[in-house]
C-alpha cells in the first residue's frame, strides 16, 4: 500500500531528525496529516479526531497514536512496526472529560520521554490550543518548543517520484477543467459545474485515477468573481458573465492546481484586456524563473509587469504546493512574494496564480510549476487565454453548436 519505497521514507527520517537534532529537540510530535503521510506513508481521513507521529531523535521507529479503530490503517499503510502502533479507547473521542492528549502524555512518561525538550507543531489546524493545554499540564517535567514547519520546509524539494506523481495530478487537471468547461453554457447550473469538475477529478484519466482534492473547486460567477475563494451556487449561467474556474488535480495526495477563466458568449475588452496583462506577466515569470533566483525575485518579475499597465496587486504570486489534505494544497513554507529570500532549487514545485481582481470582476490564470535545473516547467499544458463559451460558436471537430 505504500506509495514510495521504505528507503524514502528512511531518508526522510533521517532528515527530519538532522532539523531536530539543529534545534535541540528531542521528540517530535507530529500532527499535520500531511507530514504523518509524508514520513509514514499513513493515509486517511481520520484527522478529525486527535493523532500524531511521535518522533525520538535517538529511536530508529516512528510511534503512531491515534483512535482505535484507525490503528488497523496504521498497521497496514505504514512502514512502522505493529508494536509502534498505539491506539487510545473511543471514549476519548470528543469527550468532556476524557482528552486524547491526557493518554499521550501518559504514553510519553511511560516510555521515558517525559522529561524532555519536545516540539509540537504550533500553528497547523489539526492541534489545538485545548491539546498543547493538556500536554503541558500533564507533562510538567518537559520542555516544549515550537517546531512549526520544520517538515513543512523538508517537503520543499521533491523527489523523482513526488515529481510523477505531481505530473499525473497535471493530467487529472487538464481533463476535469476540459470537462468542467464543457458543461458551462447559459441556463446551465454552476452546482452541475462543480459536479462535473468532481466526477473529473476523482475518476482521474483512464491510467489513473485521482485522489479527492485538499479544497472545493472555486467557481465565482459574474461579479463574484472579484471575491476569490468562492465556490458555486445552484444559479445558471447567464450570457455575458465570466467564470473562474480554480481546482487541482490530486494524486497520491500530490496536488496540481489549475485556475481558468470561462467567458458565457462574448466577453467584454475589460476582461480580454485583464487577461492580456495576467498572461504577460505569467509568461514572462515563467519564462526567466530559474533554479538560484530568490522567490522575491520572481515576485518582482510580476510585479514589475503589471506595473507597466498601471496594476499593483497586495497579495503574493504564488506559494509552494504538493502533498497535502483539507483544507490547504499550499505548504505554508516559500511563497512567491516581496521579502521571501528562499533560494529556488531544482525539484521545487509552485503554484503561480497571477490572479487580478477589481471592484466587480475579476480575471483569474493560473499555473503549478516544477523548478528545473536551467529554468521551470509547467505540470500542465492547457491555453493560458480566456475560454470562450459562445452559444453561436461551431465546434469545428464535429460542426455542432457547443
């Protein structure tokens, strides 16, 4: 069940525990899902409830902890030992008086690492303030720090297999945005939409099948599509209006992101003209970014494009992407942006997503990138224009009205 071989896993260990050993902690406790999978290999959905990857820097074996039920999962979607697999009771389970953290707390002293300098994950959605409470006070000889994406950051550079990964979530992207736009014409439901883009990705293509993505697609309509990060309605389309269409393939958990826009009939110059300047300054960032640039150098290549049609944006260009689950694809380590001097290497992947939004519209194009070792290449080969659905359009491969 394993998606990459256990010597992958090791070397992650291995490098995973180089960062603790740099920052003097002794036990890591791991709770982003994410980085569960990325250095066991474990996946589903149970991170609604409390577990964790308990990392000793002088043991050679990760422990799981985590609901009983999901123990099974453990043991036989991981690389880890049976006997390192620890299961809490159900009564644990969003209970007022019992606590999961309490039991690995318990877990921790018996094993003898009660007393030491341990990192938890601070500032990820799946630990609580509630938890770091419940372990602090139940662990009163310990010395906590935080050790917020000390993964994160060893996620930065893919793979070779991360990478074929990332490029079959490309093709999942390609064929649920070809899909989806097939089904957007005025009277259509953008609920219907949103389900063709689903049934898409997760069906895959016929080599392969997809993962569900981390996020919804994103399906602004009309003047919604000033306001990013809105998904659909059960309105239909109507002539005139512009869509934007922003989903990712996903793969084994890798993601690759795409983003569109749609026009229903003939869109306005506005928008032609928006979508004109995205697309330059897109080009241009994809065609001068390379392995040594810092990513606020890329940053400034958009910003400065923009700039020579009187556009500022506040907001980054992009953010480093892969493996994740809900609610986020971005890995919350380098972003595309003024004062992130993160250094580009080879077999880091980006999502660029040189969106511009204005008062009632907006135009929305966009690209996940892998760093090469002379420049970048896209996961995905899909026209970077506005998509045009016009009801009188004759589709020239079968002579129908589209």
């Amino acid at each position: 069940m394993l998606p990459f071989d256990i010597l992958e896993y090791q070397k992650r260990l291995s490098e995973t525990k180089r960062q603790m050993e740099a920052q003097g902690i002794e036990v890591l406790l791991v709770t982003d899902p994410a980085n569960m999978n990325y250095l066991s290999g474990y996946d589903a959905w149970s991170f609604y409830v409390h577990q964790m990857l308990v990392i000793i820097l002088d043991q050679p074996q990760p422990l799981w902890i985590g609901r009983h039920m999901d123990a099974a999962g453990a043991k036989s979607g991981t690389w880890i030992y049976d006997e390192n697999i620890i299961d809490y009771p159900d009564y644990y389970v969003h209970s007022t008086t019992h606590h999961p953290m309490k039991f690995i707390a318990e877990i921790l002293k018996q094993i003898g690492q009660g007393n030491r300098r341990i990192g938890v994950e601070m500032d990820n959605y799946y630990f609580t303030a509630k938890a770091f409470a419940q372990l602090v006070s139940r662990l009163p000889d310990a010395v906590f720090q935080d050790a917020d994406l000390l993964v994160n950051h060893i996620r930065l550079i893919k793979s070779e297999q991360e990478i074929e990964y990332m490029r079959r979530a490309g093709k999942i992207a390609e064929q649920a945005m070809n899909k989806g736009i097939d089904t957007i014409k005025p009277g259509g439901r953008q609920c219907d939409t949103a389900a063709e883009l689903y049934y898409h990705m997760v069906a895959g293509t016929e080599q392969f099948g997809g993962d569900y993505p981390a996020i919804v697609p994103f399906l602004p309509t009309g003047e919604n599509t000033a306001v990013p990060h809105l998904t659909w309605s059960d309105d239909a389309f109507q002539e005139g209006e512009t869509v934007s269409i922003e989903i990712a393939g996903c793969y084994k958990r890798y993601h690759v992101p795409l983003a569109r826009t749609v026009a229903v009939g003939k869109p306005n110059d506005k928008i032609l003209t928006m979508a004109a300047y995205v697309t330059e300054g897109l080009n241009e960032v994809l065609q001068k970014t390379a392995p040594g640039m810092t990513c606020e150098e890329v940053h400034d290549i958009w910003k400065q494009s923009i700039q020579r049609h009187g556009i500022t944006k506040e907001a980054r260009l992009g953010y480093s992407v892969g493996l994740n689950y809900p609610p986020d694809w971005g890995e919350h380590t380098a972003s595309l942006r003024s004062g992130d001097r993160t250094v580009l290497q080879p077999n880091m992947t980006f999502h660029l997503i040189p969106a511009l939004w204005f008062h009632n519209y907006g135009v929305e194009i966009s690209e996940t990138i892998r760093v090469t070792e002379n420049g970048c290449e896209t996961f995905t080969n899909y026209p970077r224009e506005v998509i045009i659905r016009d009801p009188l359009f004759l589709n020239p491969s079968d002579g129908k009205i589209s």
